[in-house]
C-alpha cells in the first residue's frame, strides 16, 4: 500500500471523553488476581443517525512479569474510510499516583501493513500501535479511546454488533451500555441467556445496559442446528425490516451500462454466446470464466465492506471477493439475457438468520440467484471448478436475502444432492495369491471442489519430493497408508478437477474373526458414524444436524486367489437406504474371480428431529453390522505356502513395488524399507528381512532396527551375529527392557547362563514398573536352560506376589510342561489361567503340551486346534501338533504342519530339541 497525505480518519485524534458517556470510577486497590489480568472492561455504544460511536474504557493489572510482557504493547485497528479513532486517555497507575502517558510525549504510530493478506484479504483496516514506556510490575495500565463509523454504503441506516463477556471470564468490573436518540428507531436483539438487562428512557435518549460478566451459557452439542445457539453478542441497527434490507443494498448491484461497447468482459460474454445458445450452459460457461479466470481477494478498503468492485476493474486486476465476482457474474448474465438477482448469505449462520435483528451484519457472504426455464441455480463465483454438470447443485446456506430495488423477504435454501462427487475413487488391486498378503493397486481418485484447488497448488508449488509426500499423505486419509511404486496428480481445467493417480502396496483388511478370514469391503463402518448426544434433559429436544450436502462414490475391483473358488459374500450387498443424514446406494457381487463393488455416499446436511434420534441411531447400528463382508474358504491359501498358488502376480508385484520404493528411502522417510522387511518376516523370509534391515541400519539405527534384525538373524541360526545386534540396541536405548531381555536370552543361548542372569539381576535390583518383567524373563531363561528348581521358585514368588495374573499362571504352567514336571498342577494353573484370561491362545498351546506329556494326545489335538483356529501361523503350535500328529499316526498331517513350522521359525526346532521334543 502506498501512503499519501493524512486525510480524515487517516491518524489518531486525541481528545477528551465524549460527554455521553458515563464515566465508570476504577476503585483504589482494585486487583483482578494476584495473576494479574482486565480489571475493568466498560464498552459503551451510541447510535445518532447513520453514525455509530463505540466508547471503551478498560484497565489491566500488571502484577507478574508476563503481564507486564503481554500488556505493553498495545494496537487499536479502525476503518479510516468510514470514522476515526480517538484516544482519550492512557495511564499508569501507581499507588496513588497518575501518570498520564500521552502528556509525556508518547503518541501513537500508525501500521500501514496489511494484516490479513495471508487470508487473502485487503481490509483498509488501520493499526494504531505503541509501546508504554516505563511500565513496571505492580501498575495499572488504563486506556479509553472511542472509534466512530458511518458507512455510505447503508443509506442513513446505522448497524452495530457487540460480543459480550461471560463467565467463566473474571473480572471485577465490566458492563455495556447502548444509547440512541428518540428520533432513531433502534431495533436490539441479546442473544445469550439469562442476561441482567435494563431498558430506561434518559431525557432524549433510550438506554439499554447489561451487566458483565454475563452468567456462563448453557452448552450445546456440537451437531445442534444453528438456530439452537446463543451468540453472546448484542446486535442493533436502525434497518425497518429485510425487505429494507434488500431495497438499500440492491442499488449496488446494478448491471445497466456495466459493460460497455468494445469492453474486453463483453468480449468473453459475446464469445460464450456465440458457442452456444443453450441458457444453461451459457450460465456455466460464465461461472467457469469468474471462478477461473478472477482470483479471491477480498476487498474492504474505500468502502468495499459493502460496495463492489466494478466488473472492469475485477478483469483489469483478475482479482475479486464475493461482491466484486458477483457483479461481473450478474453484468454477464444480463448481457445474456438470463433472469438473475444477487442473494445474501451467511456461510455459517444462516439458519439462525431470521431470528436475527434486520441489517446486513447478518450476512457475511453474496452469490447469484440465476432462473432458467423456472428452475433457481445458485451460482457462487467464489467456489472453484463448476462446470455445467453442477449449475444446480446448492451449498448449505439456510436463509436468503435476495437484493431487490422493492426490497424482498427472507427465502430458505432448498439443498439439493450434487450432480458429480467432490471424491471419486478407483481402486482395482490384485488379491489373487493369498489373502494374507499386502493388496496391490491401481489408485485413481478424482478430487474436485477445494480441495482439487488444494491439490492444484500444491502440484504447481512444491518441489518433486514434498508434492510426493503431500498427496501421499491426501490418499492416506481415503486409502490407508500404502507404498507407491508412482505417484502423480493431473489437473483437468476442462473438467475442474484433479485426478490423483498411484500404485502400490496397501493393508488388504482381511482379518481373522470368529476363526475364519474376512474382508469387509465396504466403506460405510468408516464413512458413517451417528452418535449424538443428547443425554442432558436440556438437550433432549434438540434435533441433529448432519453434514451435506457432499457426495462421495467409491469403486473397487479385486481379483480374488483360485478364480474366486469358495469365497462368499455376507451381509447386503445391494443396498439403497438413506441412515444418519447420508443416503447410500451400493451394489457388489462376485463373477469370474473378482470381487466388485460400486458405492455411493450422499451427505444430505438435513436435520433429524430429536424424537427419531433413538430410532435412527438403531437403523445406523443396524445396517453398519450388516455391511457386507467376503469370507475366504477355510482351506485358502496362507502365507506359509505361497510356491504352489495358482496365480503369483500379487506376489511378484509386492517385490517390485517394494524393490522401487526401497531404492527411495532415506532418513526422512525410512517406511519403505520398514514395510519392506516386515513383509518378508511374515512370509517367513528372514535373510531378506535382515539384508534390508541393513540397509535402514545404514540410514537410520534405532534400537528397533537392531533388535529386529537379531531376531531374523537368531531364526537363521547366528546366535552371535543376533547378539551383537541386542548390544548395539541396548546402547541407543540403555532404558529398553526388550534390549536388555534380548542380550540376556542370546547371551545363555551361546552358554553363559550365569552372565545373563546376573544382567537380568542388575536391572531386578533397580526396582521401577519393569522389575516384575525382568523377574518373568530371568524365570523362563532359567526354566528353558534347565535350572528349574530356580525357575519355579521365581514364579511361585511372582504368582505370590501378583495372585491371580493369568501370564504368570501360564508362564508357571509352560515350565512344567517343558520339564515334564508336577503336571497335575501344571494343568491346573493353565485352566485357571484361562479362566481368568481374555486371550487364551498362548495358554491353550501350554495346556496341550501338559496333555501330551501326561500321555492325553487326543486333549492335546484338541487344545492345538483351538490355538491354530485363531492363529494359523503360530509355529510353536504347529511344530508341537506335529509331534502330536506323529504319535497318533498320522504321518502325513504331522509332515505338512512341520513344514509349516519350519516355514514360519526355523528356530522352533532347536527350541524344542531343549525339552526332548523332536521327530
């Protein structure tokens, strides 16, 4: 901004308190808190004629350091175009001495900088600034100063909003006061609750005073409808009703002779109609051209709070706010011959709009109101990438104020559901060797609206890397976190939109639940969500408020192992039914070996009455639990036994996609080889898995790194090498029980049981919250390397000292079992244990082994089948079923779970040989 010549409005005045203001008396001694902080807050308005004068006369109390930090500086930002701001006073406050700061010869000095032009705003706004000198702690610093506003724009009527204080705010003394001449017919609204008010009449004037702090306000829920809430705010204006409204502001709104002959806008107007004579897609075309061609930047200075800036100069500089694009927007469809009228808007408030006071502080927004063959688009020339598609779609605006020179009432938004999704999302993935394996897919999603906007700048803005990074992290929120092979995003003008494209390696979601392998494939567990509160008595009246209106489609395809041979579908998979405020349309099926699935997702933002809430809630628990899911057969193929799967396309596309994102890592984004090993762990690939974890040792040692790599390097049967990793971890973390267990156990495994039991006894004799957990890790080290009289000391210590604890029962119970020890109570302390126990796997593994020592294969059969029901690959099950296997005779199951075993641990065998247990 460049400055001129001091003009009306343009610095400071200084003089003294205006006479209609009543004086408040800051008592002697008055303090806040020993804190310090506002003491007084008088804030006093008049109404006279157009002009408002707002009166403030405010002290704080300085009595700490960082009081007397955050009140020296002080700012007053005013309107200069529309009054001035005045100082009356500004005082320290000593005991009972006065010192009048601005007698002394500190003035206030003027901040010409733009303070909102981050938000892309140009306000006019003013700053008046000034540092106090010689403050010290214990003062008072006292301020009054006045700001006075007439805006041209509202035609003689006058407007004010003030926010009010209320508890729990403190402050000994606080209050407003609104006065206004007999001759002005002010009408005021006080939102908040129980407000302590008085209305008198004082000679020439009304009155209306409020006493601050106001009581604390009831609260809300958050998803209550906008007319619910109280606004602690006091709002006046001298505007006889809307329809005033209306009548002022629309004059500003005029379109005759705005576009002149030879005029560049009437050169893209006349080329729009010459390529087509279609009504509707004129309007569209002249939406795309302000939306796309004018940038945002909203214009308060010289009266811009309400006048637009005029169509030539929003296309001379390409930039406008709402007003200024809703002029050019009205000056084109005039030249069109297309029926429109600018709207009003709040974007936050409207539906609390009519319970409002008239005026145009109402509203914080303006739009198009075209008519076509009957029919009204609301057209936004804010809004970013409509195209003809979405000419009707309605934003979420409640109440309207159409501008009309015989002025106009109030009209209520009908919301509509969008023509296109804001998302749109392609995902086709290949499943087809196992289920237990990662999914790779193609990405596509189609991102229109502001966040295409987001996309679109960050594409044009940020370097290579960071825009990797960035819509990597946009997929995140709709896909999961992946690792992509290609990554790229592509703007569409003609279309307004951004199409993200990706592959990559993803979570497929299938799990174990109830002992068998599903999927469930739809999006509406994560996508819909209706759990309102209204448990308060105060709040059982008040209806829900949902989202909307947005619309979001989500596409998949995926190709199922063994052509899709046994899989089946539960739950509805054809669905259309409308739950919470969201309208759901789905339709899935499997045909050939692929699984398909077309969703859509309809955010009506409508209301919920409060007496269907209970009703509703019950229809969204309800048709959540029966999404549909895909079960795999029982026989499926698992990750143990990937050589001989029919297709190994998914497979083979996990390593590439992992071998190109591992040649990307670095120290600021070490997950591509972190997913990388820990896929190659799962599917029992240790070397792999330890060669990369290598290379992230390499980049980035944590103790996490090293102790994974220890233990692929223990299952490859190089104690050392598993070792020396622990005592690398066990340096970056000295804290890590898991560090210190681990050189312990690798330690005894190599022969020195003395040495790493005396480690686990140094950390035992610090005590702390892991003492117990180095006392379990010292019994089972003990137990495995055959001191088991020492063992089983330490547990019925721990068992003692913790009654109860279902792992140390367990822990107790696997002792015996492995020494073949005291089974009749082993036995017992492993139901106990299960008894008492969330999870029982590991302890049903114990107890089988207790069955098979006492002779009881069958028990034990049964116990392990339970164990490898709800965990397939846990090896120690299978190597101990197949021992069992064996001696029922049945040779060639006891040959495929040793496999299996091998397979997942192929230190299971040396574990085992300890206790006598081998083929």
């Amino acid at each position: 901004m460049i400055s001129g010549p001091a003009i009306a409005g343009d610095v400071p005045l200084y003089d003294t308190v205006p006479s209609w203001v009543t004086s408040v008396k800051l008592a002697q001694g008055q303090k806040q808190s020993a804190a310090g902080g506002p003491i007084l807050l008088d804030l006093q308005q008049r109404i006279e004629g157009p002009t408002v004068w707002s009166f403030v006369d405010m002290a704080m109390s300085l009595d700490t350091p960082e009081a007397l930090s955050q009140s020296n500086n002080i700012t007053l930002p005013w309107n200069p175009d529309k009054g001035d701001l005045i100082v009356h006073q500004l005082t320290i406050i000593r005991g009972t001495e006065e010192i009048d700061v601005l007698a002394s010869g500190q003035k206030f000095t003027v901040l010409r900088r733009e303070q909102q032009l981050e938000r892309r705003e140009l306000t006019g706004i003013l700053t008046a600034t000034i540092a106090v000198e010689g403050l010290r702690v214990g003062d008072i610093l006292r301020l009054r100063f006045s700001t006075t506003m007439k805006d041209k724009a509202l035609n003689g009527r006058a407007q004010v909003i003030q926010s009010l204080i209320a508890e729990p705010f403190v402050i000994p003394s606080a209050g407003y006061r609104l006065l206004w001449g007999e001759g002005d017919k002010v009408k005021s609204k006080i939102f908040a609750e129980k407000v302590r008010s008085k209305r008198e009449r004082k000679g020439t004037f009304e009155e209306l005073a409020i006493e601050l702090p106001l009581p604390k306000q009831s609260d809300l829920p958050s998803d209550a409808p906008g007319r619910f809430n109280n606004p602690q705010i006091i709002e006046s204006s001298t505007f006889e009703d809307w329809a005033d409204v209306s009548k002022v502001m629309a004059p500003l709104y005029a379109t005759d002779g705005l576009l002149p002959p030879g005029s560049a806008v009437l050169a893209e107007v006349e080329a729009i109609m010459s390529a087509t004579q279609d009504p509707m897609v004129r309007t569209a075309k002249a939406l795309q051209l302000v939306q796309d061609k004018i940038r945002y930047l909203a214009v308060g200075m010289d009266g811009g709070n309400y006048i637009p800036q005029s169509p030539s100069k929003t296309w001379e500089v390409r930039y406008g706010d709402c007003k200024a694009k809703t002029l050019l927007l009205l000056a084109m469809l005039d030249v069109m011959n297309i029926e429109a009228e600018p709207v009003l808007a709040h974007t936050v408030l409207g539906d609390i709009v009519p319970l409002r006071v008239p005026s145009a502080l109402a509203f914080n927004h303006i739009l198009v109101r075209a008519t076509i063959n009957g029919e009204s688009l609301f057209l936004d020339g804010t809004g970013l990438g409509s195209r003809i598609e979405d000419v009707r779609d309605t934003p979420a605006l409640g109440h309207l104020l159409p501008l009309r020179l015989e002025g106009a009432e109030l009209m209520k938004m009908d919301i509509r559901e969008p023509a296109r999704a804001t998302i749109d999302l392609t995902l086709d993935a290949d499943e087809s060797t196992s289920v237990d394996l990662p999914s790779v897919a193609d990405v596509t999603m189609v991102v229109r609206g502001e966040l295409a906007n987001t996309l679109t700048l960050a594409s044009t803005q940020l370097a290579e890397k960071e825009k990797q990074a960035f819509i990597d992290e946009f997929l995140q929120r709709f896909v999961g976190e992946a690792q992509y092979e290609t990554l790229s995003a592509t703007v569409d003008s003609d279309r307004g939109t951004v199409v993200l494209k990706g592959k990559g390696v993803f979570n497929s979601g299938w799990e174990m639940q109830d002992r068998r392998s599903e999927k469930v494939f739809s999006r509406a567990p994560d996508l819909i969500a209706f759990e309102p509160d209204r448990a308060r008595p105060a709040w059982a009246n008040i209806p829900v408020l949902t989202a909307g209106p947005e619309l979001h489609r989500f596409r998949m395809r995926i190709k199922l192992p063994d052509g899709g041979r046994g899989f089946v579908m539960e739950g509805d998979a054809n669905l259309q039914t409308e739950i919470g405020g969201v309208a759901i349309k789905r339709a899935a099926n499997v045909e050939n070996g692929i699984l398909t699935v077309d969703e859509t997702f309809s955010y009506l933002g409508k209301e919920i009455p409060a007496s269907q809430i209970s009703t509703e809630r019950d229809l969204v628990t309800t048709t959540l639990a029966r999404s549909p899911r895909l079960i795999a057969p029982a026989d499926t193929r698992r990750r143990w036994e990937l050589e001989g799967a029919n297709s190994l396309s998914q497979l083979n596309s996990i390593k590439a996609v992992y071998k190109k994102t591992r040649a990307d890592a670095d120290v600021d984004n070490i997950s591509p080889l972190t997913s990388s090993w820990s896929f190659l762990n799962g599917i029992g690939d240790y070397r792999g898995a330890s060669e990369i974890l290598t290379q992230q040792i390499a980049i980035l040692p944590s103790a996490d790194a090293y102790l994974s790599r220890a233990s692929a390097r223990y299952e490859l049967g190089d104690a050392k090498g598993a070792l020396s990793d622990a005592q690398e971890a066990r340096k970056l973390d000295p804290s890590s029980s898991s560090a210190v267990v681990s050189v312990a156990t690798y330690t005894a495994e190599l022969g020195e049981l003395d040495k790493a039991v005396a480690l686990l006894d140094e950390r035992i004799a610090l005590g702390g919250k892991t003492r117990d957990e180095y006392r379990s890790s010292k019994a089972s080290l003990l137990g495995e390397h055959g001191k088991v009289d020492a063992a089983l000391s330490e547990l019925d210590r721990l068992n003692l000292d913790k009654p109860g604890t279902p792992s140390l029962l367990n822990e107790r119970c696997w002792l015996k079992g492995t020494q073949n020890i005291e089974l009749p109570s082993a036995l017992k302390d492993c139901t106990s244990a299960i008894e008492l126990s969330e999870s029982s796997t590991t302890i049903l593994d114990s107890r089988a082994l207790v069955w098979f020592r006492m002779g009881r294969y069958e028990e034990a059969l049964q116990d392990l089948d339970a164990v490898l029901l709800q965990a397939p690959g846990f090896a120690e099950s299978r190597f101990l079923r197949s021992i069992v296997y064996a001696r029922l005779g049945k040779a060639k199951e006891a040959a495929a779970d040793l496999a299996v075993a091998r397979r997942m641990s192929p230190s299971v065998e040396r574990k085992y040989a300890r206790f006598g247990l081998k083929h």
